[in-house]
C-alpha cells in the first residue's frame, strides 16, 4: 500500500487558503476516484473537494473550521502501487455563492493574515470573516468577544455583519467642519437600528431554512441598500432593428459558429459601448476616493435552477466583438447553471446588466451590485404601436418596443450621468445596422 498526499487544491488567483466545512468521509472509509472526500469554504465560493485517486482515507489532518494554505496536505489516503506516492491537486467544481465582495476594493486574502490571525486558542475565522474584519478595522480581541451562530461557535460571515451593522448604529456623529470654512456642516443623524418584525406561525404554515448562498445573497443586498442611495432611471428603447436582423442571421450564425446568439451579447456589446462614452458610471466608492476602473467588465446576472442568482463576469467586454461576446455570453451562462464557474469568473466586475424580460417583466429596479455603482434593468420586447417620424410626415406602425431601467448610486452617479449613459444605451440599440455582418 502507498501513501497519497491529498492536498488544497488552488481555487483562484486571488484565493490563497479555504475553510474546511464539513468531511464527507471519516478515517477508514473506502474513496473512489473523483469521489468528493471534503467540504471547503473561501471568501468567493463553496467546493467540493474529490480524490484523484481510489483506495481508503488513512487520517485527516485537519478539522472541520480549520483554514489551509492552498497546496497544503489535508488529508492521508491509502492506495494500491509504489510508496511515497505524490499527490497532485484534485480538479475541484465549485459550488458557486453570492457574487461579490462585502467591502470595497476587495483585498487578496493573503494580506488578511497578517493583520487578523486564523485563530485565537480553539476558535478559527473563515477566509472571509477575516477579510470582513481587516476590512472594517475589527481587532482580534473584538472578534473574540463575538457570540457565534456557526458550528461549535464559529463566528459566521452573518454574525459578524450584524455585529458591523449594530456597530454602525451607534458611531458618534463627527464633528463640524473646522474655520476657516465659513459654512458649517451638521453633523448625521446616527441612522436608528432596524428591529425585524416578530412573525407569527401557524401551523399550517411551513418553515424553510435559507441555504448558504441564499442566505449570502440576502446579507449582500440588505447591505447594498445601505451603503448606495439608489436612484433609477427608465427609458423605452425601439429595438425593432435588433429583433428583425437576429430573426435573419440566427440561423446561419447557429450553423457557423455552434452557437444560439440571443439578445442578450447585442445588449452588452451596447452597455460596452456607452461605457466608453461614459467612464464615471464604471466606478467604485472607497470612502470619500472614486476609484475609476480601467478595464470594462460586465457581469450578467444568472438564474440558477436552485432559483438563487449568481452574476458572472466577461472580462473586457468592449474588447469582445459580438462574436466572441455571444460565445462568452453562452459559454459562462451553461456553466453557472452546471455549478462549474470558478472564482475568477465571478470577480473583478465593474458593472452588472441584469435581463428580467427574460421572466416576462416590463422593467426592474434592480439593486446595485456592490463595489459597482449601477446596474442596468432589460425588459421584455414586446410589438406595440408607436408615433415614427417620417420626411412625410408622423405615422403610426408595430414596433418592438423594450424599457430598459438604471439603478445608480446617487453618492457619485447624478441624474445627468446616470440618465445620459442609459439614453447613449438606448441610442446604440436604436441604431442597431440591419445590414450588418457577423
């Protein structure tokens, strides 16, 4: 019998260690190949860990709430043939999460460590607890001192955010403005604490417990609510040339390419475009710093059959041609619905469009994808009547018509910004060229 090293395999440039959630085999166990041995938890998505050999899990080093440095042995695994076998990183499917990061800019974990440790006597923090913590400058011995809802006690991403939230609610109001400035700025009103409803149950009525990612989604946009004052603006977008030249080329696209081309790469290749127009929209807020993005990135939000939504990224999308955007496009949607997006292809977004016409909606107000500072709303084309101007004269004629909606932050978008970069939008959809080629 060999020995075979099974170790943390790399989820991502970015991700540097992981939490062990739960072992899926105990010592002594038999394990076939690609057999899930473990549950593992980083700051971007839940993984199942499989083994790249068969044989019998001799021992695991590590125990459930532990986190492990990235090409770190985990765990022993018996197997038939040569000693000293040496174990190469398992391919690992990710289970994908909440798409974003909690605080903005997201920090590599690896610069986490130094600042909050992985634990403090029996008691360990997850990745991204104490990426929250770096981030909102929580010490080691508040961290401590927080009740935890996890197993044994761990300290969940949950508790702590409400621990942030409650912090918040209590912050002294800062001082006014210093002389010389001659117009004194009064200070905040502390925003008051929000007590959840009691809720009664009958019983008749049934209870269901969120999942993980549900529950991660639920903490993102509650959060999202509170650090962006959402503005949304709407505007109704004749899209008849878009809808009549893919009615003509989707056929022969189909055949060429092994590709469905939907409405939804024209869209983007639009957004791309009135970004370019428009670099303000394709920021973040970091404090009192706009941080303006070089790279235009586009995440398209994805429902998942779980009815969860996770937003996956093309990665300079202006750069794509409308080829190679509905290549993406098909390419990241197939496997956020198969669970096999990695890390990276969840990361490093600057801007989310959003299709809700896609469940028969007429327009959304969409909540921002946060650090992005707006996020745009497609609805449902449908025929309608509609006034076209003519060299003749006003005629009325069956268009397809579709609104699109804007959510922007109003701390940094105003209404002459956000307004203007959805109109280019539209105008680029409007302009659409019937006879163009692809």
């Amino acid at each position: 019998m060999a020995q075979f090293e099974l170790v943390m395999p790399k989820m991502g440039e970015s991700v540097a260690e992981a939490t062990i959630i739960k072992w899926l085999k105990k010592p002594g166990d038999s394990i076939e190949l690609d057999e899930p041995v473990l549950e593992i938890a980083t700051d971007k998505v839940d993984s199942e860990i499989p083994s790249p050999v068969a044989g019998i899990l001799e021992k695991i080093l590590f125990e459930e709430g532990q986190t492990i440095q990235v090409n770190g042995t985990i765990a022993i695994i018996k197997t038939q043939g040569a000693d000293n076998a040496v174990a190469a990183a398992p391919t690992v499917t990710p289970v994908p999460t909440a798409s974003v990061s909690v605080s903005s800019p997201a920090q590599p974990v690896t610069s986490v460590t130094s600042d909050v440790p992985r634990s403090q006597g029996d008691r360990f923090y997850s990745p991204l607890v104490r990426n929250i913590a770096k981030q909102e400058g929580i010490s080691m011995d508040v961290l401590a001192t927080l009740e935890g809802s996890g197993k044994d006690g761990r300290l969940t991403k949950e508790d702590l955010l409400k621990h942030i939230a409650n912090k918040g609610t209590t912050a002294p109001a800062p001082a006014p403005l210093a002389a010389p400035t001659p117009t004194v700025v009064p200070a905040p009103t502390p925003r008051a604490e929000i007590t959840p409803p009691a809720i009664s149950v009958s019983g008749s009525d049934e209870i269901i417990e969120m999942d993980r990612m549900r529950k991660l989604i639920a903490d993102h946009m509650v959060m999202s609510k509170a650090v962006s004052p959402h503005v949304t603006s709407m505007v109704e977008v004749d899209v008849t040339n878009m809808v009549l030249w893919r009615e003509r080329v989707k056929k022969e696209f189909e055949k060429r390419e092994g590709e469905k081309i939907t409405f939804t790469p024209i869209i983007l290749e639009a957004v791309a475009r009135a970004i370019k127009d428009y670099p303000m929209i394709n920021v973040s807020v970091n404090g009192t710093q706009i941080i303006k993005r070089k790279n235009i990135n586009i995440g398209m939000a994805t429902a998942l059959p779980s009815g969860n939504l996770i937003v996956p990224v093309i990665k300079n999308a202006d750069l794509l041609s409308l080829t190679g955007l509905t290549k993406s496009v098909n390419d990241l949607a197939n496997r956020a619905r198969n669970n096999k997006l990695t890390p990276d292809d969840i990361a490093n977004g600057t801007f989310t469009v959003t299709n809700v016409g896609s469940f028969g909606n007429v327009m959304g107000t969409p909540i921002i994808n946060q650090p992005q500072v707006a996020i745009m709303a497609a609805g449902v084309i449908k025929k309608k009547p509609a006034v076209i101007e003519t060299p003749q004269g006003d005629v009325i004629a069956i268009r397809h018509m579709m609104f699109c909606s804007l959510s922007y932050d109003h701390r940094v978008v105003d209404g002459a910004l956000g307004g203007s970069f959805l109109r280019r939008v539209a105008d680029y959809l409007e302009a659409f060229d019937l006879n163009r080629n692809i």
